[in-house]
C-alpha cells in the first residue's frame, strides 16, 4: 500500500547543500523561496518543540510515509498518545498494542501470550528474567527495606514461569494463567512449583518449604510478604494484556503480521500499561540489534514523545539511546519527538542525563519548532552549533585605533528559537549550518 503524499513543486536552492533523500516536504524559507526538506534514509531525526507546534503532523508524519513508500519491506512501529499515525498508517493485518481492548478493531488488537513469547526466544531463562525484572521494576526502584522480599516475589514469579514453560506443552494464555495465580493459596501455589527440581531451592531458602512435608507446612510470615508483592505485580495485568489471544512480538518481528506495529499508550492507565510497553520496545530493539540478524528487514521507529512513559518520576529504559547510537548498521531508523530534551532523561537508566544527553549524539539531523525551557533552548544551541562574531568598538581619540573583539556565539540565537511560529522550525542536517524554514503544514 502507497500512502498519498501531495505533489511538490519547488525551485532548486543550491545554496543549502542538504543531500537528496527519498523524499521532500515542502517548505519556504525566510526570503520566500520555496524549497523541499529532504527526508534523509538511514538518518535519525530529532525534532523538538512544545505542543502545537506542528513537530508530528509538519515533518514526522509526512517523513514516515515517504520512508515507507520508499521501501516497501521496511517494518514500522509507531509509539504515540494520541492516534494520529494510528489514523494515517493502520492496515489490515496490522497489530495494535493499547490496554483498552475497545479502542482498535478486534482483528487488530494484539492479544499478548507471554508463555509462547518465552518459547518461541532463543534463551529461555533470559526471557524469563527480562520479563520478571521489568513487570516488578518499579517496586525494585522502591524497595528500601523492602527489597530482599521483592527481589524474592519476583523470583517466585520466575519460577512459575520456568515451571509452565518446562513442564507443560500448552501456550497457557494470560488469561488463564494470571487468574489461577489470583486464586491458589501459598501452599498450592509452593506444590506446584516444587514439580519443577530448579525451584526446590529457592522454596527451601527462602520459604522454608519441604517437599516431603508439604501435607504439613505453614506459610511463613515472610512467605506471607512476599506473596503481597507477587500479587501486586499480578494486577499489572489487565485489559488486553489480559486476554486469551496468542500474538507474540516475536510472530510480529517474524513476518506473522502486517508491516506495522502501533503502541498506543493510555495515559489513563498509564502505570498499568507502561511496563508491558517497555518490555515490547526493549524486545523488538534487542531483536533487531541482535549479532545474529534474525530480523533482517529495514526498520522504522516513530517514537511521538516516547518519553510520556516516564510520567510520573518512573523511569523508562527500553534502550532508546543504544538503538539510536547502534541502530544504523542493522538498519534501523528512529523519527523521534519531544517537547523538551530534559523530558529525554527519563529514558535513559535511573534519569540519567549523561546517558541522555550522550546519546543524542545518534542523532545526526536536529529539528527544532519552538521550544519551551531553557534547557531545551541551550542544548540546541550547542547542538545547532556556535560561530565568531566579530565586535569593533572605535576609540575615544581619533590618534587611537580602533580595537576588535571576536566573540563565540550560538549561531541560533535564544529569541530566534523563542520567536518562532507555529510551523516555522530551524532544521539542521548532519554538517550543514542550521536554516530557518517554514513548512507548509497545510500542503503537506
């Protein structure tokens, strides 16, 4: 399918010297010429700017249809909170991740297995541990005290995992699985894993339970209290990741779908949804990163202000800036958006703006509409780059001469960034100087 793009009709600025790509979008600049912003293939794109001012619908929107139009094998997958890409790209074989099952078309919703998602990875246990830390991340970033009787609920909860996965051939659905968790008692819950002769020393250790004396065993206070935390990680799941269904984003990678993959984040159930979230991106960029190539496919990535899961002071590291500073030589593209670059530290490891702000070095091309704190305004200063402005300041006497002060200053001023409007955005690409456009929202 060829999503329309509008026709263009420009004249030739040689003077810009941006490199062709596999599209354009038109634009005019400051001395009314109009021109056509090149959509650069295999090149990350950052565009910054508060809300409103045309960062999706300006660039990012009409840049994902020229790069999908432009080849036709390259996989999308589209983060956003609202549904505009949802809207413009969604086909009928296409998968949607969201919470609330009533939002997309039932033959796209994606209904999430998580035993067939660790069967069908390459290392088990792994899986296994990468799914177990992100569900109880948050209460492990909490844990204080707490943390001995955390770190054991989500070995409890590893466990049963291993326990299905070895023991048993069917893809137990969530469904199915989470609601038998909900409804055994701790001693059900102990027998069953000890069927599994990996689990018998974790029960042992830390539950003081017996196999042999299973008929006569008692809860512990501590088995108590760890249960409390296993059962909070289990009402994480809810809405469609709650379901009967089978897909796997391994299915997805794997060509069992259409091309494109929407994640649809619900800030109304934003601390239910965001982990199952982060856990699909930190899946579909270790595949796609992966040294063996099992995704081999051009990847897209629109990440519409991915840093929305970071709301609420909980970090989300589903290695964004290892897919941006990595991601070019397995062919992976990323289109990111945000209102401020500080918004950017949640993604990055426990907000670590050092992480943040060296990874945006993955980013060759830098869009900037107008910006709204002055952080964002000073980082895409320095991004936009700093040039010598020569002052001469004349003598008092005319026997003197006159004296020259070279200053270094940013090439974008902070009221030409603050000045900007709506539409309007400087755009700097790869080694070029930054240039002042407009682009013709309307037309494109």
């Amino acid at each position: 399918m060829l999503y329309e793009i509008p026709p263009l009709h420009i004249t030739k600025e040689q003077s810009i010297g941006w490199e062709c790509g596999v599209g354009r979008i038109p634009a005019r600049l400051p001395n009314g010429n109009m021109i056509g912003l090149p959509v650069p293939e295999s090149e990350n794109v950052l565009t910054v700017g508060v809300t409103g001012t045309g960062k999706t619908r300006s660039y990012t929107l009409p840049a994902a249809k020229a790069l999908l139009n432009a080849k036709p094998q390259m996989k999308a997958v589209f983060f956003e909170t609202k549904r505009t890409f949802l809207d413009a790209f969604m086909q009928s074989g296409d998968k949607v991740i969201v919470f609330d099952p009533s939002v997309v078309p039932p033959n796209n919703l994606f209904r999430w297995c998580l035993i067939k998602e660790i069967r069908q990875a390459r290392d088990q246990e792994a899986e296994m541990r990468q799914i177990a830390e992100v569900l109880f991340g948050d209460l492990l970033s909490d844990a204080e005290n707490n943390r001995a009787w955390i770190e054991s609920a989500r070995n409890t909860f590893i466990a049963v995992l291993r326990t299905i996965v070895d023991l048993y051939p069917d893809n137990t659905s969530n469904h199915d699985l989470i609601n038998a968790l909900r409804s055994m008692k701790v001693n059900e819950l102990f027998a069953y894993l000890s069927r599994h002769p990996r689990n018998r020393s974790l029960l042992s250790k830390d539950f003081g339970y017996d196999v042999d004396k299973k008929d006569t065993y008692t809860p512990t206070r501590r088995a108590t209290d760890v249960m409390f935390f296993f059962n909070t990680v289990l009402e994480k799941f809810g809405g469609s990741f709650e379901s009967e269904g089978r897909d796997t984003i391994h299915d997805y990678l794997h060509g069992a779908y259409g091309r494109n993959l929407f994640l649809l984040h619900d800030l109304t159930a934003s601390e239910s949804s965001r982990p199952f979230i982060v856990y699909f991106l930190k899946k579909i960029k270790d595949e796609k990163l992966c040294l063996s190539g099992a995704v081999k496919e051009p990847m897209l990535w629109c990440m519409d202000e991915a840093d929305k899961l970071a709301d609420g002071g909980r970090s989300a590291d589903f290695g964004l800036f290892q897919a941006a500073t990595l991601g070019r030589e397995q062919a992976l593209q990323i289109l990111l958006t945000t209102q401020s670059v500080e918004h950017l530290f949640g993604l990055a490891p426990g907000f670590n703006e050092h992480i943040a702000k060296g990874g945006l070095a993955g980013f060759p091309v830098v869009i900037s509409f107008r910006p709204g704190d002055a952080s964002t305004i000073s980082m895409l200063q320095t991004l936009f780059g700093s040039a010598r402005h020569d002052i001469t300041a004349m003598p008092l006497s005319r026997y003197d001469h006159p004296t020259v002060k070279s200053d270094l200053e940013p090439i974008v001023s902070e009221a030409d960034l603050t000045s900007l409007k709506t539409g309007e955005a400087y755009i700097k690409f790869k080694s070029n100087a930054p240039q002042k456009v407009s682009i013709l929202i309307n037309e494109s």
